[in-house]
C-alpha cells in the first residue's frame, strides 16, 4: 500500500479551520455549521517542525513533528513505548527543559505566539499538564484547587474569592459532588481516581487554553477511567486536549484526531476513525491491530 | 541457651520481648526522673517559685552553698536561677532559629540547585561536621572568635559603659551563639537535605506545570510537605543545644548575668552561663549539701524541659502529617 516511511501530512498554519460534523467526519456548510456548535473550534496550539534531542543520544527523541492542536477536539498521541510521546507532550509547555541537555528546534505557537518568547509561568498557566501518576499536593483538597490562584495572585486572596472558583473548578472536573461536605480532608486520602480528576480541577482553576494529558488513565481502575474519559469528552468544549495513551480503545474513544509515533517521527495523523479503519501506513495498521507496541 | 536467642523468634515472643524492652526503657527514665526529683526537693522546698525569679546574684549564691559547708542553714539553699533559665532558653532559641533558617536555605542549595558534583563533595562533608565533638568547637571559640570579638568588635567605649557590672572581653552571647548554631546545624541540614531529597518529584512538577516559578514551587510545596521534618531536625537540634555545656562553659563567659537587649549593640558582647554549663561547672562543690540539691534541680529543669521538647515536637509533627497521611 504506502511505502514507509510515509510522508508526514504537513497541514498549512494559513488552513481555516475545520468545520466537520465530528459524529460522521462530514464537512459542514458554514451556515450550518454555526448553528450547531460545531465541535472544532479554532487552532490553538501547532507543533511546527519540532525535533528534541536529549543529551548523550544518538537519534532524536521526536523528529521533525508537525500536528495543528484545535479547540472542541482531543487530539490522542498514541505509539509504542519509547516513541517520544512523552517527550512531544512535555516540550508543549516547555517542561522537557528541566531535563539538563534536553534541546528542541522548530516551532510551537500557542494562539499564533512562538511560545519561546512567552514568559514561562503564563504559559504554563496556558498550557497545563496532568500527569500519569496523580500528583495532589499534601494539602488539602481545597488548598490544592486554590494553589495556583493563590500563587498567581498578588495579594492573598481571600475565602470569599476563592471559595467560587474552586467551586466551580471542581464541578468541571466532576468531583464537587463527591468532595463537597468535607473540602478541608487531605488530598491524598482521595481514591486514585479521585486524586487524578483533583488535579484536572487544579490545573483548570487558572483557566487553561490547553490540557496535556500523559496516560492520564494509566493507574485508575476501570470505572474511574470511565469517568475520567467522560469528564475529558465534557472539558473538550472549551479546551484543546491532547492526550498520550497507551489504551488504544482509550483512543477511539476520547481522540477527535489521532497521531502516530513511531521511534520519534509522526507516521501518521488522521481522524480517529479513519486512522483505525484504514489506517494509511503499514506501520499503523500494524500498530493498531496489535502486531507490535 | 544462647543459641536460642538466634533462633528466628514467633511473633508473640518477639512481640513480648519489644514489649519487656520498651517498658524498661520507660521504667529506667521514670526512675531517673523520680531519683533526680527527690535529690531536687530541697532546693525547691525552701525556694518556691521564687526558685525560678531573678533579683540575686546567682553566683554569690552558688558560693555561698559551698561555704555553708555540711550542715547548711535553710537561707543557704537561696536560689535565683531566672539568669541562668534565661541564658539557656536565648541561646536555643537563637541558635536553634538561626540554624533552621540557615539549614532550609542550604538544603535547598544542595538539593535543588548544586550541580551533582558539588552535591556529593558537600553532603558527605556536612554529615562529618555533624561529627565533630563539641569541645572543639569550644576550641575554636577560645583559639579565633574570642579573641577577635574582644579586638576588633568590642570598643573602649563599650567596655567602659559597662564596667560597674560585667567585663567584656570576648567571651559572650554572640560567639556562644555563633557557635552553637555552628555545631547544631549541620546536623539539621543533613536531616532536610534527606527530607527534600525524598519529595516526590511529581509534586514539583506539578507545581511547575501550574505555572509557578521555581523558588515558589520548593518553598511552596517541597518546603511545605517536608514540614514535619524540620520541626524533627529543630527538637533535635533543641536538644543537643539545651544540653550543650562544655563548649559553652568555655565561651560564654561563664558568669550569672542575663544580657539585655536593651543595651543595644553590646547585648552581643554580654557574657551568660546556662544550665547546662553551670551545672558541668559547679559539679566539683557537689559535697556541700545545699549546692547539691540545687544542682539536681538545674538537672530536672533541662530534664523536664527536653522532655516538653520533644512531647511538643510530636504533637505538632502529628497535626502537620495529617495533610499528608495517606
Ligand atoms: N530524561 C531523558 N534523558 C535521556 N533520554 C530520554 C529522557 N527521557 C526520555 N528519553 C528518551 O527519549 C525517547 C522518548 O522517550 P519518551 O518518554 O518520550 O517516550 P514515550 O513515548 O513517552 O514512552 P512511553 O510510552 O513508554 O511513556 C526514549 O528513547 C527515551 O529513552
Ligand atoms: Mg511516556
């Protein structure tokens, strides 16, 4: 079919953004597409020619990597271990360079800004991560929602402002129900699942643009998954998602678009269905039919 | 017999034995403090609470106890320790205040922003400070800081100012201070050092990735969740300074006086004497009754304090793990 490696498909920074039907992958007219919301919204974040190596190896941990991030849409990074997934995700909010020697070239613009000359703490208040084990802080449940509020606030604020905006953090991460009668219980005497939508609550108590999720599913039972999953399926209305699994179901089930990695390149980058059912590379067909990973 | 002390143990003998083993421990400790209690009596007895005041001179006092011979009156067992309680409490709490601030900056340094090399030179070299008996630090203070205190801080004005009371020259609060949290912070660095070392990095992380810098994301977070630690590495630090008395007995001056702050500048130069000191001082004259029964007091004093010390330690160290119990 394709030879391999195939050629990456580069998607134009100039391209308007999509408007498809996002149950059956249909471009909408305009008109109509307005009238119903139309699950992707405008680009938010693209990852333009970005290649990162780490001090000490030979081949580069992502290579030349071009992918549009939208808002309305998850976009699932899937590929076997080892495959720069984490790597990709952590150069979106520049967190790959606490590793000493790790370098990234290329581009990554977040609303048309090369993310380099943005001051770091508000990107990272843009663009915030969850990570693959739950990370609550040893505070209260609380405390943990206000922190950053807290940090990013000149003077202290008070209770009274905050009490609303954990509030309402809360309720978008689906916890508030489950946490409500007792706020000032220790975080980490949370449920792991409960722990992890806790910190999708405190990464958007300060509003992000984007959530980058590594395998945020990785050490939750079943059910919590599930409800992790419907929670990511909610928060998509408002925010570009990109989501590193290991879970290929997990993939089809959450990913608008889904790209695949292979050893640091971008083999291939598609909508979900169309990268599951017809795959257009070998590698992918292999990949998601199980044949390795 | 012997061989059956190796034998592996059930869990109810070896339970039993845990048992016996911790309720000696706590029968010795009551015992002591009961055998010190009852030499203590007398002192307390004919002082009251009077015991604990200022308005004498506390080392005319502790001569008069020995010149009062075998058989003292009752006036001579007159004790007004405030001098001495006072000089114990300023140097712990100054020293020890000082050596946690210094000990989370430097644990900080070491841990979150030393590049690995200097790390495994410096850890290694601070656990051996750690090390070092007292008395040299104490040799220290006689060989270099007194001296220079005495000749290059200390003016004529300030001596003379003074003179109808106290000496200056050299020996006092600023180089047993000094000195103190020299000898008690190394051991407090170590003690964070291993704390922050053992923060979970995602915390951090997650910190950073919320959009904090890094100084705020340790102190924040690293600093915060390793609260309990401290507050072990200042009960232990407490201790070693309540108890510390050669050392002091060599550089504070060794005199029954409490400085004041008050006097400005030469509050530093002042000279002290706490408990621990006198006690180690004043052990010679033990055969003169009353000088005995008020060292055994002195001795009950730190010995209760401690004890509040570390009862308090742990009380705070429960409320503040309870954000972190899992
Ligand atoms: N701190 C590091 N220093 C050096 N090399 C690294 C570092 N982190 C990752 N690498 C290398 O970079 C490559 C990509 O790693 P990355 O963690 O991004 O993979 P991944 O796709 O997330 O894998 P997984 O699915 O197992 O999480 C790997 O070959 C890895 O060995
Ligand atoms: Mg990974």
């Amino acid at each position: 079919m394709a030879e391999f490696p195939p050629p990456v498909r580069r998607i134009s920074s100039e391209q308007a953004p999509n408007v498809v039907d996002p149950a059956t992958r249909q471009e909408i007219p305009e008109p109509i597409a307005r009238a119903l919301a139309p699950s992707y919204g405008p680009e938010r974040l693209r990852i333009d020619e970005v290649s990162i190596h780490y001090a000490g190896s030979a081949r580069p941990a992502v290579n030349r990597v071009t992918l549009p991030v939208r808002q309305g849409e998850v976009l699932a990074l899937i590929g076997p271990s080892g495959c720069g997934k984490t790597t990709l995700l952590r150069s979106l909010n520049r967190l790959v360079e606490l590793t000493p020697g790790a370098t990234r070239d290329g581009r990554i613009l977040l609303d048309g800004d090369d993310i380099d000359q943005l001051e770091i703490t508000r990107l990272r208040r843009r663009v915030s991560m969850i990570f693959q084990q739950p990370n609550p802080f040893p505070m209260s449940i609380f405390d943990n929602v206000a922190y950053a509020i807290r940090e990013q606030a000149m003077r202290r604020p008070g209770k009274a402002v905050l009490q609303p905006r954990v509030e309402k953090a809360l309720r978008r991460a689906g916890l508030w129900d489950e946490v409500a009668d007792d706020l000032g219980r220790p975080a980490l005497r949370l449920s792991g699942g409960q722990q992890q939508r806790l910190c999708i609550a405190r990464a958007l108590a300060v509003e992000p643009d984007v959530l980058l999720m590594d395998e945020p599913c990785s050490a939750l039972d079943p059910i919590s998954t599930g409800v992790v999953e419907e929670l990511i399926h909610e928060l998509r209305q408002n925010l570009a998602i990109v989501i590193v699994t290991h879970n290929l179901a997990q993939a089809r089930r959450v990913g608008d678009h889904v790209a695949f990695m292979y050893l640091g390149d971008l083999v291939e980058y598609a909508p979900t269905e169309e990268l599951f059912t017809n795959p257009r590379a070998d590698r992918t067909r292999d990949y998601v039919q199980g044949a390795f990973g | 017999m012997l061989r059956s002390l190796f034998r592996p143990l059930t869990d109810r003998r070896a339970e039993r034995m845990l048992g016996a083993t911790a309720v000696s421990v706590v029968l010795v400790i009551v015992a002591m403090i009961v055998f010190i209690a009852i030499e203590a009596w007398p002192s307390f007895q004919h002082n009251g609470l009077s015991w604990f005041g200022s308005g004498k001179d506390v080392d005319a006092e502790l001569g008069a106890m020995v010149n009062a011979g075998a058989d003292p009156s009752g006036d001579a067992y007159q004790l007004r320790a405030w001098p001495l309680l006072y000089a114990t409490a300023l140097t712990t709490v100054l020293a020890v205040g000082l050596g946690v601030f210094i000990a989370v900056l430097a644990s900080i340094f070491i841990v979150e922003l030393a590049p690995p090399r200097v790390r495994s030179i410096v850890v290694p070299v601070v656990r051996l400070l750690a090390a070092v008996p007292s008395v040299v630090y104490g040799l220290i203070g006689i060989l270099v800081l007194v001296p220079f205190v005495n000749d290059h801080l200390i003016n004529e004005g300030q001596r003379e100012s003074v003179s109808y009371v106290i000496t200056l020259n050299g020996p006092g609060l600023l180089v047993s201070v000094v000195l103190l949290t020299l000898m008690i912070t190394p051991i407090m660095i170590s003690i964070v050092v291993d704390a922050l070392t053992a923060v979970p990095r995602g915390w951090r992380e997650g910190a950073l990735a919320l959009g904090v810098t890094r100084w705020r994301a340790v102190m924040s977070v690293s600093v915060r969740a390793i609260r309990p630690a401290i507050v072990a590495a200042a009960v232990l630090a407490s201790a070693r300074a309540l108890g510390e008395a050669i050392m002091l007995s060599m550089v504070s001056g060794s005199k029954g006086f409490s400085p004041q702050p008050w006097d400005g500048l030469i509050f530093l130069f002042e000279p002290l004497r706490p408990l621990a000191a006198t006690i180690a001082e004043q052990s010679e004259g033990i055969a003169a009754p009353a000088l005995k029964s008020s060292i055994y007091a002195m001795a009950l004093v730190l010995l209760v304090s401690s004890l509040f010390l570390s009862i308090g330690g742990s009380l705070i160290k429960r409320r503040l793990r309870l954000g972190t119990a899992r």
